[in-house]
C-alpha cells in the first residue's frame, strides 16, 4: 500500500505494480492520482540558460541569480514535501527573500482562521464515521478531489452511519452550475448566481434564527430545517466560495457560530498546501504572503501575483507552475526577471525559466511527510528507484552554494 | 438507448417463425436483450432487406461490447472515483470493511475495481441484474455522474 499523491486527499490504499523500476498499473487511484504516479511524459533537464548543463552547474547558477538578486521571491511549495518546505523556510529566512505558496490564491484564507481556531473543523475519518449532512460550497469534490464522496463524505458506510448514503447522510450543493457533485446530491441543489454567496449567507443567517429571509424564502427555510436537524455536518467550502466572499471572509464565522453540530473543512487542491500553511503558521503566525526581514512581516504586497507586478527581482518555482496558473496581465513581469525552476516536468514556466532544476517526483521516486487537507500528518512513499535528487536535498544544496 | 419498437419496424415483419421465435416482435425483443443475433433471421439476409440489415447493425452496435449483464463501461467517460465500487451492493455484502467503508477492494469477490484510474468489471455474474432472481439494480448507474455506466 502507497500514499498517492494526486491531491490533497492523501489515499493511502493504493496498490502499484511496478515492472523494470517503472509504475506499469495503479490499482485504486482515481484518474488525477494515476496521470500523476505513472510520472510525467515530458522530463525535465537540468539547463542553465535555455541551454543543457549538469546540475551541478545549474544549482551554482542558481545560487549566484539568488545572491545577486536585492529581493528574491521563493514560490510554489503546495507540491513538496513538508521536511523541503521547512528547508525553503530557512532558505528565505537566510537570503531575506519573500516567500508565498500557491494558498495565496487558493484557500489560504481559510485555511489561516481554521489554524488561528476561529472554525470548528474535524477529521475526515470524523466525516466518514459520524456525518449526516453534508454541504459541497462551491466545491466540485467529485471533479477536484475525485475519491472524496467514495472514500470519506457521502458514499461510505462508517460506524455511525451504517446505512451510508441510502438513508443516513443527506448531501447539499451550493454552486453557481450543476456540476458534477451537483449531479449526484440530486434534490438537495441549490443554484446561486456568480458572487451570491454573501446574499445566501445572510439569508441562510435569517432562516436559522427563525426570521423570513428576503432571498427565496421556501427553499432556505427549508435548507435552514435540515441543517438544523443535523446530528454531527459538514461544510465543505471550495474555492467558488472562498473567491467569492474572500473581502468579507469573516462573515463565515457568525453563520459557523449559528451551525454549533456543522465542522468546516477546506477544501484543498494541492497535496501538500496545508503542510506549508501550517509550518509557515507555526514559523512565523501567517500561512503565506511573508517577507522575512530580520523578522516575519505579512502584507498583500508579498503575494505573488502583487509582488512580480513591483517589487521582486528574482524568482525560485518550486513545484508549480506560474505561468499557466496566474492571471494573464502578471505573465509579462515574469519575462523581466530570472526564474529558477525545480520540477520533475517540464512545464510552461520551465520553458522560459533562466534556470531549470530537474527533481524527483515525491510519493514516486522519493518519500516524505506530507498534511491532508483535514491536518493529518500522511507519510508519502517511495515506489521506485530514481537518481533524482529530491527537493529537500536541491535546496540544501542551494543553501550550500549561498 | 434502442427500443424494441425501433428494432421491430426494420424486420421483414412475416411472422415467419423461421429463427425460432413465434412472431418478428418476440424476435425483436430477443435481439434487444442479446438472447438472438441479425444471421438468425433468414429472410432479413436476403438482398431486398440489405439497407434494413445494415440499420439494424448500427443499432445494436452499442451493444456489441456489453458484459452478459448487459453492462457497458465507457473507459473514456470513467474518472475513477469509485462511487460505483462504494455503492454497488454486492461490494458491500462481499467485502464489508473495504469497499463498504470506501477503502479499496480487499478481495477478489467485488464487481467493481478501479485500476488505471479507470473501472473495470469483475465477477460479472454476481450482479443483481443476472440470474433468474435479477431485479433491477441502479445502484452503479445513478452514483456515476460522468455517465460511464450504462445498462443495454
């Protein structure tokens, strides 16, 4: 049995089988975890440039962009192992670099009132034994996190509800299409308009104090009944909502606060997002956006997408991809400056990347510690053989070299 | 999905009772459920029933690739979250602390086991729908939103 490390489910009753130290079948993964242990189609090489070179070479190149650099910026993160994570902490602490993950634009909102304890949470094991009403809140689980509904939320049996998803739970989706979860929760969907969370929340608020809400007064006083009568729920908050109130976000808590038997859980994308947040919460007592300068100091102005926009001179990606995955009018600041790449893929950051450092695919070619997005500590392991280095070793290396 | 109706406008419609089958509409219905194929019909290989041949043909090949059940997997469709494995009854009874409690199969007794990120079949014969006691099971059908489970 291995741990997958497909997203932030963290499955760890996958089976390999492995032929000529490559993985030939996974058994038990969705099809996001099978792309993602099968390894990547295109390798990345190290180069230095845009032009091959050993790695040796592209790590001192590497170190010299850092030193160089008046304000280097170290990103991405959500797709490394906790044990490289802490080594990229005490990197940025070393070079008073600006650090962020991908939470910026993710779910680090949330996940930094759940570590401050402003919301009840709980474990997906808790869900999977005891829940019987559970939201999906501008979440698509079963598209993003595909073994959520089968594994922990809505189709197993657990001890309190034995009966599973026949007669003990009750699933409810809150989206702005039908999607895929919508699908499944069947006569528990309720559709909202783009940027309608805030509207429902209040009149989700009205309905269970006992008032009339303004907003389709039938249907929330009836959602409002079955959440009352909830023994032991769940709120799944996706990004759909975290996006659309992310200027008002405290104004979960007071609805939080009226749903005593509700728990909140983020729902999470990368494998090991949270793992950041919390070392990074305990490090400093901020999940993301920091810059350390003697001391922490948090600030929008070190998110990535503000900081390549002005501040930042020089940028390390580990193990993501920026390019692909920000807003397009920030792409062309990373054009202006070097980027450093540490990837197992190419990918279209490592395409343009000043730097590229190839490394190896964790859960696969190497193990560590990871976090699940309910905050269990979930250990990745090594399947196969690799002479990879992995991110942990790549970056002591990088401190080395400074 | 295909009708009997539509099956039994495109046979010769003689009542010939050459395949066996006491009118073309029973003939049809055999079709439908696989018990019967189009070479049992004489008259429809004759060369003035040739187009109703071919359309007949069309139809069914849905059908072609489908399990004794009647089971058809779209592995193209199937994302592999094994809502069908957690489901399906006979998972549940024939492995109780695995596929019951959303874990993986843990034995060889489970229809369905998601390999390659995709479903697959097993133990066909144990479904609800085969045998002489077959109801009709939907428990596969209505948990896969993707559509990748079908019934013909």
């Amino acid at each position: 049995m291995v741990t997958c490390p497909g997203c932030a489910l963290l499955c760890d009753d996958i089976e390999v089988v492995v032929e000529n130290n490559r993985i030939k079948e996974t058994r038990n993964t969705c099809r996001r975890g099978a792309a993602r242990m099968k390894g990547c189609v295109n390798r990345l090489a190290p180069s230095v440039a845009q032009k091959p070179d050993d790695i040796e070479n592209a790590i001192k190149k590497a170190a010299a962009i850092l030193q160089n650099a008046k304000s280097p910026m170290l990103f991405g993160w959500s797709n490394s192992t906790c044990e490289a994570q802490l080594e990229g902490i005490q990197l940025a602490k070393k070079m008073s670099a600006i650090m962020d993950d991908t939470s910026s634009f993710c779910q680090g909102l949330l996940i930094e009132r759940i570590l401050q304890k402003k919301f009840r949470t709980c474990t997906l094991d808790d869900i999977r034994n005891k829940a019987d009403v559970l939201v999906y809140w501008g979440s698509d689980a079963q598209d993003s996190q595909p073994r959520h509904l089968s594994r922990f939320s809505y189709f197993p049996r657990g001890e309190l509800r034995q009966r599973g998803y026949e007669e003990d739970r009750i699933a409810i989706a809150i989206d702005v299409r039908e999607s895929n979860t919508a699908k499944i929760c069947k006569g528990h969907f309720y559709r909202i308009p783009p940027k309608g969370d805030r509207e429902f929340i209040l009149a989700l608020m009205d309905a269970l104090s006992g008032k009339v809400p303004a907003y389709e007064p039938k249907k929330m006083l009836e959602l409002a009944a079955i959440l009352k009568k909830a023994e032991f729920g769940a709120i799944f908050v996706g990004l759909g909502l975290t996006y659309s109130i992310k200027d008002d976000f405290d104004i979960l808590i007071p609805l939080a606060d009226k749903l005593p038997n509700f728990n909140i859980m983020p729902m999470v994308g990368h494998y090991n997002m949270r793992g950041f947040n919390e070392a990074l919460f305990k490090e400093t007592g901020f999940v993301n956006r920091v810059k350390f300068d003697g001391k922490a100091i948090h600030d929008s102005r070190y998110s990535i997408v503000e900081a390549l926009r002005k501040s930042i001179d020089a940028l390390l990606v580990v193990g993501s991809d920026p390019l692909s995955s920000l807003p397009r009018s920030v792409i062309p600041h990373l054009a202006n400056i070097p980027v450093i790449c540490i990837d197992p893929c190419v990918t279209l950051t490592s395409k343009i990347a000043a730097v590229t450092i190839p490394c190896a695919v964790s859960g696969v070619e190497t193990g560590g510690s990871t976090v699940r997005m309910d905050g269990k500590r979930v250990e990745l392991s090594k399947c196969i053989e690799s002479n990879y280095l992995n991110d942990k070793e790549i970056l002591a290396r990088l401190m080395e070299a400074l | 999905m295909v009708t009997v109706m539509e099956l039994y406008r495109l046979l010769p419609g003689t009542n010939c009772k050459k395949c066996g089958e006491s009118t073309c509409m029973a003939f049809a219905v055999a079709l439908l459920s696989r018990k019967k194929n189009i070479p049992e019909c004489i008259p429809i290989l004759l060369e003035n029933f040739k187009k109703q041949k071919e359309k007949l043909e069309l139809l069914l090949l849905p059908s072609a690739g489908a399990e004794e059940t009647g089971m058809i997997i779209h592995p193209e469709l199937c994302t592999g979250c094994g809502n069908c494995v957690v489901a399906c009854p006979v998972d549940v009874a024939n492995d109780p602390r695995g596929a019951a409690v959303g874990c993986a199969p843990t034995n060889d007794k489970v229809i369905f086991k998601v390999k390659d990120g995709k479903v697959v079949a097993l133990n066909i014969k144990e479904c609800r729908r085969f045998g002489k006691n077959r109801v009709l099971c939907y428990a596969c059908i209505d948990p896969c939103p993707a559509g990748a489970i079908e019934f013909v």
